[in-house]
C-alpha cells in the first residue's frame, strides 16, 4: 500500500499554485543555486545518524562549496539536528587569480572532503585528494551529537581511491583505485605516473577497442579493488594494520580485469561482490558482464553467472550471506534489455529466476528479511518502490508517487531513501516499507517552499503512431489564465530508451521552461522505459517513424485539447536522441518556430565510426553500416539525407569533451543550417561532455536556451511594434 506523501515531500505548500502571484517564478539562478547532495550517503552501523556531502555554488562569488554534515535519523528539525564537520570552497572560474587558495586557519575548510563512511557509531572517517600530488588520505572524525573532533588522518593513498566502504564485522577498508596491470602495490602505481610525466612525448597508442569512453581516452590503468585492515593503536586511534592488497588482480589470465560498478560487502565482511567485463576485443559491441566474488584474503574472483548473457547489475548479499540477489540482462548487445531478477544460492552454487513475467526493469536491488526482494523500477512516468516475494514473483507496490532515487536498508521494515518531484527537489527521507509512512530526514532548499513558485505537473495522454498510449507532462507557467494564449515547449527526451519521471533534475528541469511562460510538455514515445518492454523494443530501426510519428500526432491532441497554447508559437527541444529528433524534425516539419539541438545527431553512419559504444548503434540499426543490409538502416534513418529541407531558427549546443555523440555533429548541423542561411546560432563547451554540469556553464546555457526560444515565440506583433523578433529573456542580475 502507498500513502499519499503530499506534505512530507512537497517543498511547496498544496496552496502555493494559488499563490502564484505572490511567490516568484523560479530562475535559472535558483537551479544553479540550489542545495545538492553529491555522492553516497553513508549509514553508521547502528543505523542511527547518516553523513553526506552537500554541495552549492555562488554566481556571486563564482565559488563551488563542499560541506560534510552528519545528522541524527531521529532529529525532530532537519536543518537543526545536522552538524557540520567539514567545509570548503574553491573559485570555480577556469583560470582563478594564482593568489587563490584555501582558508587553513580553520581545521574544517582545509579539507575537500568526500566518500562518507562509517567506521563506528562514533567515529565518521572520508576522503579528501591532494589536488596537486593525486594523494587520496582517509580521515576521521570522532564524536557525537554537536561535538566533532578535528580530521586525523587514518590512511594515505599515493594514488586517488574511490567507492571507499568499511566493514566492521571484518573491520576491513575497501576501495578501487585504477592500477596498472601488473603492479602489486600503489607505490608502484604512482612511480609509474612520475615516470609517465618525463615522458617528452604525448602520443598514445592502441591496437584495440575502446579508444575513450563517456568523456575520457583509456588509459593502461584498470580500476581494482583493494583492501586493508584497520586496528585502533596505543594512541586509540584507528591505524592501518597492513598495505593495501589488490584482490582481484589475478582474476584474469592476463590480469586485465576492471570493476564497472560500485560494490559490497557480504555481511561477515570477508567476501565482496562486484561487476565487471571479462578481458577481451568486444569490449565496445558486447554489453555482456558478469557477477564476480572476491575473498578479502585471496587475489582472484569467481563469477557466479559464467554462462553470461547481457550486462549484470546491483548484487547484493542476503542477511546471513547465504545469497546473492543480482540483476540480469538477457541480451549480449542490447543495453535496454529488461532487467530481471536472479537470486544465487553461495552453498548450490545455482540461480533462481525471480518475477520472471513482471514486464518492467528494475534497476536496484534490497533484501527486506528472508523472502522478500525490494526493487526500484520506472513505471508510468514515475520511479517506484516494490516488494518482491521470492517464492511467487508477487510485485506490491511501496511507493507509486513522484521518484525513489537511492534506497539504503535501515531495518527489515526501514529505509533510508532519496524522493523528488518536479516541484520538489530532492530529499533524504525515511520509509516504513510495511506502512508507507515517510518522514522527512533532511531539507537542503527550505526556500523552494516559500518564496519561489514551482508548478507542479499535470500527466497527459494521447494516442500514438500504432495506437499505443502516449503518457507525458503538462506544466504551466506561473500566474496561468486560461483566457490567454501561450507558447509551447516542447522537450524531447534522449536515449532514447529513458523517460520523463515526475522527479527532480539539475538538468533539463522542466520548470525553468515553464516559469518562462512556456506551457511545458514532455512526452515518452516509442523506445521510453516504463511502459513494458515491447514499448522500449518499438524504437529499433524506427529512429524517425514511430517516435516522430506519435510525437507529431500527440502535438495534434494537445493543441486541440488546450486551445489556451498558441499553435503559431511552438518550441522543440531536445537532447542527445532528443537532438537527433531535433534534426529529423527540422526535415519533415516547418510547424515549430524555434528548434534547440543539444549534442544530437547529424549522421547515423559517421556517429556509428565516431562514437565509442558500438552495441548501441549495432542494436538500433541491426548491424554495422559496413554490412550492406543494415546500412540500408542507416541511410533511411540519418538527418543528414533531409538538411535541404531544414528551414527552422535552430540552437545548436555541443561540447569538445563529448565522445558518445562527438562535437563533430554539432558542427556539421550548424554548418548545414548556415550554409542554407537558416538562422542559427551554436554554443560550445571546450570542457564539457554530454551533460553541461559546471554551474558556470549550466547558467549560460539556460540563458542562451530560453532566450533562443523566446526570441523566435514572440506575441502577435501590433502595428506600433516594429521590433520584430527582438525579444530576450533576462537571466536576473544581467539587467
């Protein structure tokens, strides 16, 4: 059963849309702004007090801050009951003044700490990074309620270390550094960056695939786990008994074998369960990984699903440790194959099937007591929690409003979860999984709630191409009079197989439009998630049919259906796969004014040779444009066969760091509109990759976004308006 969470989540009061008038629409500068958490939050073992990493930055100061808080689970204020244990800032401009540096008359600003991990109910141990020489140095704090003591440190690492986890039934710290195949220490992986930095030379050299991936060129370093024990010493403080030991280096014939995703601890903490690929050439058009487990004490792993399949995710251990409950692809190329639900017995060395007809995928895995699976899952435009029975595949759902991001077990009947919404940003709270009582735990944007107004979000649904369901989102600007008229915007989701969920984001926020006085609509076509897999799976080799098809015609059904938006003043936009339907609309289509493109595609074929995961590509268009057949896909679906059709204003943004969709196809869109004297402006990042996340940048981006689609939506001109298509947006502060 679900309980309406209304007031425990909503940051806006349910009066608040009434009160449009008197609260302020919500800015550019408030996303940027906001309180955000980053990284993971960290449970003490006792389950009563958390710590966690909030972040904020200042457009005021151009400064990024960094601040660890822990706070008491049962603390009845949640900006009262936290306490500050670290703090600092840095000037986040790309070249600050050489005078810059951080405050070191104060014990807590010395230190930019991160990775949060309990090492007891009293003591709080994290990570702070050299940011000159790389050195990774855990900490810890001791102390309880108000009182902190300063950072000592624990361990120093001669190279960065993540995903830093501690143990206290082993009392075992573990975490993953990337090493070089066939070192058995750090220190030799940190000689071997000094030598690395004498080279004369810049050359890199590869006779296999990957080349880069997501923002970065592979590098010969593999990222492994490692772990040390701790022991308190003379002094009663906790000191490393022995030199970190790589676990898993010997896994593989050849050494060559790379953790691809967080992992845990069994609960004797003598055993950790981790993904990773096997060693091979088809690292870019395979998604098969398996599930490994490693003994703290040996130097290999063993997978437990060595028949293999697709991609494995979010293992994690029984109570007792007597099994493993896992994710599993099916497809060996398909990275938006359905998730489905294993349970791996230690002692049978065997795996169950769990929900195996439940047609949604699940992307996170808890135990709740002996039987009982919980998994968070898209459905409907919403991020769910269920339980899962074991023994009959029974889904119940535990959550079925707004968006569960991270879920933490507190107790059998007890989480520790993330909650948004599009009108509220994202939260700690906790979770009675047999009740649904939810109680807020933190409140980092307490201003959200008072002064700024944010619409919140009304579903819609149309009819699509094969007569599906289309369900989508509606918001409305502030102040909303339905005897007006209004602009549309129009976003296009990328992916493509994702969705829009009633959840918080820092980008691509719907609201923004919306407190711009653009009705806002988003709709999930073929190929979102959240609807069965069949729908997911429409989308293959229909990049422009089905998805265009359905979005065109539900733009019909919402005209119709909400005479108060002005069909003359309609806005697309759209990134990634959202920037290729950009393109594709811009050649099929003179209905809208404005078009924004961020990092979409241009050419099908020259983004299959650029791009670095090539079982996406290979999946979509069945095959590789070199196969003559599937090239036929290709060449039907690529915007670049319709460019002497594009006569729409397009934005086009795109960034030097961007290696799944390369700013060469940004470049070749620009060009294409230019050349044709299309209006057009472009926007580039020479330090961001698919995603815009410096705040700096994200201000500048929205700015020149809605100035863009406001300029090419003006209101019907009258004859004493002569300045025909002058109109901006104004970013606050830039009057």
């Amino acid at each position: 059963m679900t309980r309406l969470f209304g007031d425990a989540l909503r940051s806006l009061p349910a009066a608040a849309y009434a009160l449009g008038a008197l609260a302020r629409p919500f800015t550019p500068e408030d996303l940027v702004q906001t309180n955000r958490l980053s990284g993971h939050v960290a449970v003490s073992p006792s389950g009563a007090s958390i710590a966690y990493v909030q972040t904020h930055y200042s457009i005021e100061k151009k400064r990024q801050y960094s601040q660890l808080f822990v706070q008491a689970l049962d603390a009845r204020d949640p900006l009262e009951g936290r306490v500050m244990v670290a703090d600092f800032s840095k000037d986040s401009r790309p070249n600050p003044p050489l005078s810059e540096s951080a405050d070191e008359t104060d014990a807590k600003k010395r230190f930019e700490a991160s990775q949060p991990v309990w090492l007891t109910d009293e003591c709080l141990g994290f990570v702070a990074t050299d940011a000159r020489t790389r050195q990774a140095t855990v900490y810890s704090v001791h102390g309880s309620g108000k009182h902190w003591s300063k950072p000592q440190a624990v361990f120093t690492s001669p190279v960065p270390i993540s995903d830093v986890q501690y143990s206290p039934a082993s009392d075992i710290l573990a975490f993953t550094a990337g090493v070089y195949n066939g070192t058995t220490t750090l220190k030799e992986t940190a000689d071997l960056d000094l030598k690395e930095q004498e080279r004369a030379d810049t050359a890199q050299v590869y006779d296999e695939l990957w080349v880069r991936h997501w923002d970065s060129f592979i590098t010969s370093k593999l990222a492994q786990i490692h772990v040390l024990q701790l022991a308190v010493d003379s002094d009663g403080l906790l000191k490393p008994k022995n030199e970190p030991r790589n676990i898993i280096k010997d896994t593989a014939g050849d050494g060559r074998v790379e953790v691809s995703d967080s992992f845990v601890f069994s609960p004797d903490g003598r055993k950790i369960a981790f993904v990773a690929k096997r060693p091979g050439s088809d690292y870019a058009w395979r998604t098969t990984s398996y599930v490994y487990v490693a003994d703290v004490d040996g130097t290999a792993a063993t997978p437990i699903n060595p028949e293999g399949g697709g991609a494995s995710s979010s293992p994690v251990f029984s109570s007792d440790g007597s099994r493993i409950a896992y994710l599993q692809m099916a497809a060996p190329t398909y990275e938006a194959d359905r998730n489905q639900i294993k349970v791996f017995s230690v002692e049978d060395k065997s795996a169950i099937d769990v929900a195996a007809d439940w047609d949604r995928s699940p992307s996170e895995l808890l135990w709740a007591g002996d039987s009982t699976l919980l998994a968070t899952y898209t459905d409907y435009g919403r991020n769910k929690l269920a339980k899962v029975d074991i023994a009959s595949g029974t889904i119940t759902p535990v959550v079925e409003e707004h968006s569960v991001g991270s879920a933490q077990r507190l107790s059998d009947d007890k989480l520790l979860i993330s909650y948004s919404a599009f009108d509220s940003p994202t939260d700690l709270y906790t979770l009675s999984v047999d009740h649904g009582d939810i109680s807020r735990v933190t409140q980092l944007n307490p201003e959200l709630g008072s002064s700024v107004f944010l619409s919140p979000a009304e579903d819609v649904e149309f009819v699509g191409t094969d007569g599906d369901a289309i369900h989508g989102f509606l918001l409305r600007p502030p102040n909303f009079d339905p005897a007006k008229k209004y602009p549309l915007a129009y976003v296009i989701h990328g992916g493509p197989q994702s969705s829009f969920a009633d959840s918080w984001s820092t980008r691509w926020n719907l609201n923004i439009f919306a407190a711009a006085g653009f009705v806002t609509v988003a709709m999930d076509f073929e190929g979102s998630t959240g609807y069965g897999q069949n729908f997911t799976d429409a989308i293959r080799n229909q990049w422009g049919g089905k998805p265009y098809r359905s979005l065109m015609l539900s733009l019909d059904q919402l005209l119709a259906a909400h005479p108060y938006i002005d069909s003359e003043r309609l806005a697309a936009l759209g990134a990634s796969y959202g920037g290729y339907q950009i393109n594709w609309i811009n050649g099929h289509s003179t209905r809208f004014k404005a078009l924004v493109n961020h990092d979409g595609m241009f050419s099908t074929i020259s983004t299959y040779y650029s791009t670095e995961e090539l079982y996406f590509p290979e999946t979509e268009f069945e095959g590789a444009p070199f196969d003559p057949k599937a090239r036929e896909n290709y060449e039907r679906w690529s915007p670049e066969r319709y460019v002497q059709n594009w006569k729409t204003p397009t934005l086009v943004i795109h960034s030097e760091r961007d290696y799944r969709l390369v700013v060469s196809e940004g470049l070749s869109t620009f060009t294409a509109l230019r050349r044709q004297g299309v209006p057009a402006k472009l926007l580039y990042y020479p330090d961001e990759n698919h995603w815009v996340l410096k705040p700096a940048n994200s201000l500048r981006w929205h700015k020149e976004v809605l100035d863009w689609i406001t300029r090419w939506t003006p209101e019907e001109q009258t004859a004493d308006d002569s300045s025909s298509n002058t109109r901006k947006f104004v970013v606050q502060n830039e009057l």
